[in-house]
C-alpha cells in the first residue's frame, strides 16, 4: 500500500504549479509570471494622472479575460463554474490576497468581490484597478457580457479591499 505524503495532498490541491527546472509557472494550465505592479503604477499615475486609471484598467480587464479563455480551452474536461472556483482558490498564489466572489445577481450579473490582504491598499490612482479590472476580465468572459469593476472601498482595520462588478 503506497502512503501519500502530506506535501503531496497539498500539490494535488494546488491550482498553480511552480516548475523550477522549465522556470515557469503554470496556473490551470496556462503559463504565467509575477511581478510587483505596485511601482509602475505609481509611474503611470505620475506620468498620466487619471489617465492612468484609463491604462491600467483595460491592461488589467484585457489580461482577465484571455486569462480565463486560456483557462476554459486547457481544462475542457472542467466546467467554468469549476474553473472560477479554482482560480479565486488560487489568487492568493498569484499575490492578489484571499479573494471572495459573492454572486449578488445573475441578469445582468452583478458581484461583490473582497479581498483580504490585497497587494494595493489603497483606492487612489490605478492601483485599485490592479485587482479589479482583472476579476472585471475574467467575469465578463465568464457571464458573456461586458462588465466594469466600480464602488471600490479599503477597510484599513480589516485590511480588505472590496469593490463591485457590474454592467
């Protein structure tokens, strides 16, 4: 009878793989890289002034939404609903913080989503955009309708950073 280590238990859950020798890593398939955003952000903003916002977003949204599409098409055998499951379990992997999804309404979809121990703390300039145009992507591939991330509130004592997305 072959015994299964506890490290192996936590590797099968695990949405992200890190492969030391190919140096990648993988997010339900789909091949990936991390950096610190908070400074170039902060350049944007400089450079651009609310204009940034405008850039941010749509590299964000942009980056959510072929995200999850790269996603749907290397786990056919999974279906979306699992497919977000799994990815909102992985954000904290990916430096977004614990990340919660509550569905308020479905037509026209309409979703509140926190995040505890988010990488931008703050809702100045185009870092609040980071996570949320992101998520906005990945869920206006998901419902199939064009979504916008707005409402965005940080709650220092919480350390949680919460916004709305929506039509």
């Amino acid at each position: 009878m072959e015994t299964v280590t506890e490290n192996e238990k936590i590797e099968a859950k695990r949405n992200v793989k890190f492969d030391l020798e190919k140096g990648e890593i993988r997010v339900l398939g789909v091949r990936c890289f991390l950096i610190d955003p908070i400074p170039s952000c902060e350049k944007v903003d400089r450079m651009f002034g609310t204009g940034a916002e405008v850039i941010v977003h749509n590299m964000g949204f942009e980056f959510g939404y072929r995200f999850f599409d790269s996603i749907t098409r290397n786990n056919p055998e999974k279906t979306r609903e699992n497919l977000l499951t799994e990815l909102v379990a992985a954000a904290p992997e990916l430096g977004f913080g614990a990340v919660n999804i509550t569905t308020a309404r479905e037509n026209p979809p309409m979703v509140k989503v926190t995040v505890k121990n988010p990488a931008a703390k703050t809702v100045k300039g185009s870092q609040k955009q980071l996570a949320g145009s992101f998520w906005a992507g990945v869920l206006s591939k998901y419902f199939d309708k064009q979504l916008t991330c707005k409402d965005f509130a940080y709650d220092e004592k919480k350390d949680e950073l919460s916004w709305v997305i929506s039509t």
